[in-house]
C-alpha cells in the first residue's frame, strides 16, 4: 500500500516556494509603507505652500510689508487650520534622538519645517549626512522702491533646503 502523504522533497519544495513568496510580499508592503509616507509628506507640504499664499495675499492686500518679512521666521504649521497628528512641535535646534520618526518639527533656530523619514530605502539626500528633509520660507527681493529707499519682498515660497529625492 502507499503511503498518502508528501514526501521530504515535495515540502522542502513547497517551503521554498512559500519562503519566497513571502520575502517579495514583505518586501512590497514596505516599498508600499514608504509611498505612504511620502504621499503624506507632500501632501502636508502642499498645505502650507498653499497657506503661505493666502497669508502672502493677504499682507500684500493690507500692504503689511513688514510682514512680509516676518513670514521667514513664523513657523509654517501655525498657518494650517489643523496641526497634522504627527507634528511635535518647536525645537531649539533639534536632533534625530529627540524626535520621533515620522514626525514634524519646527526649528527655531534655523526657522525650518523639519521632516524626519520612518521608511528611506528609496529616499536619497544631496550633500548631507542628515537624513532629515528640510524645508524653508524664502523672501524673493525685488526691485528698489525709490519712496522708501529699500527694496520690497516680491515673492515669497516655500522650498527644501537641500536638494532631495525619491528612487522608484
């Protein structure tokens, strides 16, 4: 009579099937965790693009330069009707040890938008050894404006400071 049951050989090949299997899934949810990520991270960052313009349009409406001027040194998030869950909120100088991965900060020393990655296999950073993305109010100056002896801010955005990328 025969016996019904797999042989050695045919688990060990089902095993190895499955072993494989499972590495490409894992290795699909975390490429996949990482886009998340990163969808959520613009998807703030467009936010307060977008809420430094309505505070641009509505300084220059007032003719507030001054104002102006200090959107450079406001921390952006106080911009948002609704501060995002993972914010911590304002650091003198922060470090990587003091903030969770995944969350956002405000430095006030340097007046940054500090994003620091959970998931960076496919995140890749110009010249730094920081694996922090950072992002920064910019004044553009225009041209002189002959009443006032001094020149206007003529555009005001929203920029990393140090270049970055996403790999595919």
């Amino acid at each position: 009579m025969k016996n019904k049951g797999f042989t050695f050989f045919e688990l060990a090949v089902f095993v190895c099937i499955m072993a494989v299997l499972i590495i490409v899934f894992l290795n699909r949810v975390l490429f996949y965790q990482e886009q998340a990520e990163k969808a959520a991270m613009i998807g703030l960052v467009v936010a307060v693009q977008e809420a430094l313009t309505l505070q641009q349009g509505r300084l220059r409406i007032q003719g507030d330069e001054t104002g102006m001027v200090a959107l450079a040194t406001v921390n952006p998030v106080n911009w948002l009707t609704e501060k995002p869950r993972n914010y911590s909120g304002e650091f003198y100088d922060p470090s990587a040890e003091a903030v969770t991965r995944g969350n956002w900060v405000y430095d006030l020393k340097a007046h940054e938008l500090i994003y620091f990655p959970t998931h960076a296999s496919h995140l890749v950073f110009s010249g730094t050894a920081k694996k922090w993305i950072r992002y920064r109010v910019s004044l553009g100056q225009g041209t002189t404006s002959e009443s006032l002896g001094r020149s206007k801010v003529a555009s005001v955005s929203f920029e990393a400071v140090e270049p970055y990328h996403w790999e595919n």
